[in-house]
C-alpha cells in the first residue's frame, strides 16, 4: 500500500472514531489493516492450522503455499469430504473419515527474475482484512493477486511479469488418495477436474474444479510479458449445491473475458461492505483493533453455508487434517462461534446449529444404550449431516482406552456434550427472540433436559452428577463444575423457551426444583485462596486447560450480580489459574475474567499478549488448532463496551478508563442492537433499537444521575436509580443521556 494510501485511511479511521455514530449510518467505515508475511508460510501444508493467508466466502475456501519456485493454491469446500461414520485412528489415511481437499492448483515459475530463485526470502505477501485481496510477490518481477469470490463459488488470480517477461506454467492436481475416484480433462483455454468419494460412505460426495485462462491460450508453458497479466478465473462447486457439478463449472467459467472480472470484483467488494456495517467498534488502540476485524474476516470467509460450518481447522491444506477436521463438541466446535452474536454477524452464526440438529437420531440412541436414560447423549466429535466422523469400527482407542469408547462412541467418559453444544443455540434465540428459531431449537433443548433430568441423582437434599469427566478421560468424577455449570444453564434455557413459546409450561415446578436443589460448585483451597475444585470428588486441579473457569463462561452460571462472595471466588480462581496464553483456554478465560469484574487493566494487557502470539493470518502461534481462537479479542472486546448477560445492559464495564471507545449496533440479550461512545471518561450517544419490543433492564451508565430518556427524538421520561427497566415496541429506537 502507498504511503498517500495508508495516510487517506487512516485519516477515515480517525474520523469515524471521532464521530462514530454519524458515519457509520451513512456505512463508510471498512477496516483498514493488512496481514502482512514477509517469508513464505512454514504450516503448509499440514494436517493441523495453517500460517499462510485466508481467503474464502463461507463454502469455497483456499489457502496458500510457496516452495521450490511453486505456488500452490490449496482448494477445498467445507461441504467435501469423506462422510462416513468412522473414526480410522490407525489405518491407512485412505480410511479415515472428514474433510477432503477439492484440489491443488499449482503455478510454477520458470523465471522468476532478478533476486532469489527459491527458499522463503523470495516470498512476500499482504492481504486486505477487508475484502481478502491477497497479493504475493514471487522474487523481484512476479505479483500475483488472488481473491475468492463472496457472491459465488470462484476464485480470481492474477499473474503479473512486473520488470521483465516471465514463463510459468499452470496445472490442477489433488492428493493422492486410493478411495477418491478422479477424472480430469482439458477443452480450449479450460482444464477440469473432478473429485469423488462414492464407495463406502454414509453419503456420497463430489465436487468439480473448472480453470480458465484468460488472454493466454494455454495454461502450459506460458511467457508473460510485462504488462499483459494473465487471468486465471476458478469455478468450484460440489454434488450438494448442483446436480452436475462438473457442467456447471464449466459453464461458469465458458464465456469468461477480461471483461468479466469487474463485476464480480465489484459484487465481491459490496458484500465485504455490507458485512462491515453489521456492527463497527473503535478503540484508540490499533493492535486491538487489528485483531478485532481479523477475527470477524475469518469467520465472514468460513462460515456461510447452513449445512456445512468449517471444522476445526476451517482452512485443510491436508487430505487428512487432524481429528478429521471434525465438530469437537467439548469447546472447539463451540468457540469460534461465541463472538458473532455480539458482533450482530448472524449470518456467520447461524450454520453452527446444522450438524447439532442432525445427529439428534444417533444421540438419542446413545442415550438409551450407553447411559440408559431419555433424551439425547453426543460423543465428543461429529461430522455434518448426522455423520459420526469420531466412530469406532477399529479397535486402536478401544483397545488403549476401553472406558473412553462406549458403544463404539467416543465419549472419554464426559456426559456433557450435548449440553455444551447447546450453548450457542440459546445464545442465538437471547440475542435474536426470533420466534421461528426458538421452535427449531426446543425439540433439541428438551431432549438435553430429559437427559439431565434422568442422569442427575437426588440425594441428601441435592442433586449430583455422577460418572461425568472433567477432562476427556479423567475418570468417573462427581460433579464436575463445568457440567453443574452446564446443567443450570439447560433448565434456565428451557424454562425461557417454554415460557416465551408457551409449551410445556406445567413443566417449569421441575426445573425449577433442579436449579433450586442443584450442587453447589465445589471449592478448595490454594495458596491461602478459596478457589473452585474442577470436581467434588475426582481431579481437583489442571496444570493447563480451563475447564476450571468454564462454569463462568461460557457456560454463563455467575455474572455481576452473583452473590458478592462467589465473584470473589471466581477472581481468586481467576487469578490462580493465569491462563491467559493456554492453547485451549482463550477462548473462554478473557470472557471469564471480564464477566466477573476482574482488574480491567490486566485484561487488557494480557489482550496485547495474546495478541503478540499470534501469526500474520491471526492464528495462534505453536497451536495445533484453527479458527476456534479467531475471535478472542472481538469476543472480549465487545463485552468489555456492552455486557448484556442475563438480559442486563452494561455499557463500559470493564474497558481501561484510559482507552477511548465508540460502537455502532452491538447486538445485546433481549434482541437489542446497542450504540455508544466514551470519550475522556464521559459516555455519550447511547442509542437502543428494539427489535422485539421487549422490556430493557440497564444499569445507569452515569451512576445514580438522573437520566432523561427520548423516544422518536423526543423527550418521553426520566429514569431515575443505578439501574432501571425500559418499557419499548418492536422497531422502536430510543435514546438515553444524564439529565
């Protein structure tokens, strides 16, 4: 990017922090950050998460390498892979279940002009986090820009000879792999591919590749001359979306010119626009702010498709990505999910539910044939479409681990999967009251709550949890805090749901004696701290992992208006654990810290930390997985400006008072699109959309002043007390300020 450039963006940035409000209505605001790689990508390929740059539109998504003077696009879809029900720790990777690769597509440079020939220096790269523009430069005299298309399933590259005449050659390829069947062909300027896994599987799946150059003849051997860049436009689709795929993509692509790219580059971009303005957040602190839209890029490239969200990985540059780039159900799944409902990226959300709601068949006959109990029981890892990617046919874990396999599930023992991948279930109907969604969601819910209702055990005044790991594999623990977590947040979830859809009403006296009579979250001492144990009776502390905290988030059990001494105990825990850069804690440990009013300043810090231990792509460094961590700062970002946990609105509550702040549409509990700005200490233009008409309960942004409210741009009453409760009408927006 020229200097004038950056200048010119920065400037908006500035703006739109000063005024956040007027131009975010008016939709300029687009995040003005690039990744930037100095050296090729190492993690590429790999069967865990790469480094290298994100490209993607929620189905089509491909990443990319460089080696040997070679650049290879790797091509995949989250809809294609292997779907059967089998596990295949041990066999041959021919066997194994999940995700595939749709393709390579390879560029091979045969002059790559004046600097170094091979090895990582002859790379660079930088993308736009704002559209995925990706431009990599191959040694001194070769650009090459590539972007996945956000409105249909292509890919446009474009090589550029910058100083002199270059030859490469181009070609399609895939992983070679004895149960795919493969079939290619070439016609005129278009190569094809086609990938298919037809035998031995639970569901068949095809997806077919169509390349074509564009002002060259043939993708072999071509010399690019300076200025004359060669256009290659990629069409992509699978059996899912189209009956022939591989027609289809070759019609696609038939009668493409030169001509053809600024459309969909301009539909591209138009898409990427309006994907900005479903919420904006400004801080006077560029690190963050970086991270912030980087983790909504990646969810806004991966997760679109409603059948088929990304796996734990989102991105594969393997044809056997680890755990079978698989739905893992005790958090991964979960995380990267978390933020996007504050954010108000809906869109990006809602896929998550599919592969839950589909393998309900399977969970309920795990239920009756493992626990013996009503309701549904899922296994730690699935796959979409009620495939159960994690299912032992072989004899490896069951033989190592014969208490980790029950029926030939993997379950190490836990219970509680299925309640943990209901989480974000309720945290999409709080965010939304949409009707249609809270009855899509019950029949699920209720079968969590039949299960509980029949495993849990009534002694001594209590309920308990028997027999339920911690940790995969712990043992047969007694109430294990984050589950006791899980179970208050079921039955508060049902009887919510059941109250607003008015089913099963006669219920409630039930749960409400469950969440009446439920254990108590076990404690210990440490250090001369009360803390939480992670069981009653069973493993009592881990040296990492932070399942200890998962109770507070995101299982939601203790908030700020907890009793004084939990939130004690709660930070204490805090405090002793430190979790702040475990691999498999970021995702739940800044939320956890924020929600019971731990020290601001350190959380903010340590948001820097995590930041600084991150690649260019914004995954963490020396961690084996993905996209689960993508988010960690715009999840915690936005509940430091506006926490609306138990349906309460704080605004600032746990932001530095140093740090400037304005947002635009923050989506709140209660379906409430939140705006606000913090300036100096002082809050300002705090303005509500109702999009429900629901009764708003927030605590008084200025203490106990007096505040004035204004309907339609009215004065309508004052409000007066810490916090007070807002009647409002669907569509309704109201505004608030200290009198």
């Amino acid at each position: 990017m020229n200097r004038i450039l950056i200048q010119k963006r920065l400037v908006i940035a500035f703006i739109c922090f000063l005024f956040p409000i007027q131009l975010f209505s008016q939709a300029i605001f687009i995040p003005p950050y690039k990744n930037i790689w100095t050296s090729a990508p190492r993690n590429i390929p790999t069967q865990f998460s790469t480094d290298a740059p994100l490209m993607g539109n929620g189905d089509l998504l491909a990443t990319l390498g460089y080696q040997h003077d070679s650049l290879r696009f790797y091509i995949s879809k989250t809809d294609f892979g292997r779907w059967e029900s089998r596990y295949g720790h041990g066999k041959k990777e021919a066997d194994v279940a999940g995700s595939r690769l749709v393709a390579y597509l390879d560029i091979i440079f045969h002059n790559t002009g004046k600097g170094p020939q091979t090895g990582d220096q002859s790379f660079s790269a930088s993308q736009d986090i704002w559209n995925g523009e990706t431009s990599a430069r191959i040694g001194q005299n070769i650009s090459v820009t590539s972007w996945v298309c956000a409105t249909k399933n292509l890919i446009f590259i474009k090589v550029d000879a910058l100083k002199q005449n270059g030859t490469v050659s181009v070609k399609l390829g895939a992983p070679e792999n004895e149960t795919a069947k493969l079939s290619d062909g070439q016609s005129k300027s278009i190569i094809w591919q086609t990938r298919s896994f037809d035998d031995h599987v639970d569901i068949p799946a095809s997806a077919s590749i169509a390349m074509k150059t564009i002002n060259y003849d043939t993708p072999s051997q071509l010399l690019i001359k300076k200025g004359q860049p060669l256009f290659l436009a990629i069409a992509v689709e699978s059996n899912f979306k189209q009956k022939n795929p591989l027609e289809y993509v070759k019609n696609s692509i038939s009668g493409f010119t030169q001509k053809s790219i600024p459309p969909f580059l301009q539909q591209h971009n138009a898409w990427w626009k309006r994907y900005w303005q479903q919420s904006n957040v400004l801080l006077n602190d560029s690190v963050l702010m970086k991270s912030y839209y980087q983790g909504l890029y990646t969810m806004g490239a991966c997760s679109r498709d409603v059948n088929f969200p990304p796996g734990i990985f989102g991105w594969i540059s393997s044809d056997a990505p680890a755990w079978n780039n698989d739905y893992h159900l005790n958090y991964n799944f979960e995380a990267p999910f978390y933020a996007l409902y504050a954010a108000n990226r809906l869109e990006q959300a809602l896929p998550y539910d599919a592969p839950i709601l589909a393998f309900m068949p399977r969970g309920k006959w795990y239920a009756e044939h493992v626990t013996h109990t009503r309701g549904i029981l899922y296994p730690v890892g699935i796959g979409p479409l009620g495939v159960e990617v994690t299912r032992q046919v072989d004899t490896f874990y069951t033989h190592l681990h014969p208490e980790g396999i029950e029926k030939g599930g993997m379950f190490w023992q836990q219970r509680s999967n299925a309640a943990y991948a209901l989480l974000n279930l309720g945290q999409y109907w709080y965010s939304t009251y949409d009707t249609s969604y809270a009855k899509k969601i019950y029949p699920y819910a209720r079968s969590v709550a039949e299960f509980w209702e029949d495993y849990l055990k009534f002694e001594e005044g209590r309920y308990v949890i028997y027999n339920d790991a911690i940790h995969e594999g712990s043992g047969h623990d007694i109430n294990p805090i984050l589950s006791l977590g899980l179970v208050r947040s079921v039955f508060n979830l049902m009887i919510d749901l059941s109250h607003y859809l008015h089913v099963n009403e006669k219920e409630m006296v039930k749960w409400e004696s469950i969440l009446s009579h439920i254990s108590q979250f076990p404690l210990q001492t440490r250090n001369g701290r009360t803390v939480f144990r992670y069981t009653e009776k069973g493993k009592d502390w881990h040296p990492d992992n932070g399942l200890g905290i998962q109770h507070i988030y995101p299982a939601n059990a203790i908030t700020l208006d907890s009793d004084t001494a939990l939130l004690s105990i709660s930070r204490n825990t805090i405090d002793e654990m430190k979790r702040w850069k475990d691999y498999n804690t970021s995702s739940s440990f800044f939320m956890a810290a924020i929600r019971v009013g731990y020290n601001p300043d350190t959380i903010y810090s340590k948001l820097h930390d995590f930041v600084a231990n991150t690649r260019p792509n914004g995954f963490i460094n020396n961690n084996v997985h993905g996209v689960e961590n993508s988010c960690v700062v715009t999840n915690a970002v936005d509940e430091m400006l506006c926490m609306s946990v138990g349906n309460v609105i704080r605004l600032f509550p746990s932001l530095p008072p140093q740090i400037d702040a304005s947002f635009n549409n923050l989506r709140a509990n209660g379906a409430f699109l939140v705006s606000a700005k913090r300036k100096a200490g002082n809050i300002s233009d705090v303005e509500i959309i109702s999009e429900r008409g629901r009764h708003l309960t927030i605590v008084n942004p200025w203490g106990s002043k007096q505040v004035k409210l204004l309907r339609a741009g009215k004065p309508a009453e004052l409000l007066n007390g810490t916090r007070f409760t807002i009647s409002t009408e669907a569509g309704e927006k109201i505004k608030i300020m200290p009198e």
